[in-house]
C-alpha cells in the first residue's frame, strides 16, 4: 500500500512539472501550485486512514521489526544470547 502511495504523489509532482514547463510558471508559483494539490492529497489520506482504521487493516509492527527497538533479554546461553543479539 505503501509504494502506491508514493507512486501517486511522484505522479502529483510530475503533474506540477509538466505545468511548469508548459505554462512556463515561476518557482514562486511551482510551490504554490505542489501546495494547493497536496492540500486535498494529504485530506484524502487522512479520510481514508480514518475510514480504514477501525476495520483492523493496520497490524501489530512484524516481529522482525519489533526486534529492532527491543532490547535482548539474556537467557545464559551463551550461544543463544549470541545468535540473538546479531539477528
């Protein structure tokens, strides 16, 4: 889900671009114009977070990811300890 939605707002980018280069926009106009799309962007993912939410798409982080902010606790297996501590 995630690459989409950094695919869709390349796109967004782009799409500002291609204006500049047609209408020949300054820089000062080429931010004011990536803020007025990214406005509406930025409150549809909002809603859609918010709708999506309560349903329970979004889990629990992976353990794998979990591992990376817990500490190891020490089981006195030296061996053990050692595979753990560089997973």
């Amino acid at each position: 889900m995630l690459p989409l939605l950094v695919f869709l707002g390349v796109q967004l980018l782009e799409a500002v671009e291609v204006e500049r280069r047609k209408k020949r926009l300054t820089p000062a106009q080429v931010w004011k114009r990536r803020v007025q799309l990214a406005m509406p962007a930025a409150a549809l993912l909002v809603v859609a977070t918010a709708a999506i939410l309560p349903t329970g798409y979004f889990g629990p982080l992976s353990s794998r990811v979990r591992g990376l902010f817990l500490k190891h606790t020490r089981t006195g297996n030296p061996l053990v300890d050692s595979v753990a501590e560089h997973q």
